[in-house]
C-alpha cells in the first residue's frame, strides 16, 4: 500500500518511489513524462506528446 493510503498501479516494483505518489509524481514531472498511475493506457510511452496523442485519439472517437 502506498504512502497516500491507495494500492499503486505502477507495475515498476523495483522503483524507489513506488507508492509514495507525492515523489513519483515529483520525479515524473521532472521528466516531463506521465505516472503510470495517471497514464495507464500508454503503451508503454509515457511522455507528454504521447498523453496528449492519446488524450485526442479519445476525444475523437
């Protein structure tokens, strides 16, 4: 259980940030790419140009 109380979705175990939500999302900021919390269907790309690819495919449909 993460440190916010809720089950992480992240399937990335062996990262020291899973479940603390507050230095993932930092982390990920800093990166410029989405949480796979946040991003789940990414297909395996979470950078920003991705999310807003998706985001229009979405709304699209």
């Amino acid at each position: 259980m993460g440190s916010n109380g809720n089950e992480c979705s992240c399937p990335k175990t062996e990262c020291p940030r899973i479940g603390n939500c507050k230095e993932c999302v930092k982390n990920h900021r800093n990166s410029d790419s989405m949480p796979f919390c946040l991003f789940m269907n990414n297909d395996g790309n979470k950078s920003m140009e991705n999310f807003y690819k998706k985001l229009k495919e979405r709304f699209e449909k």
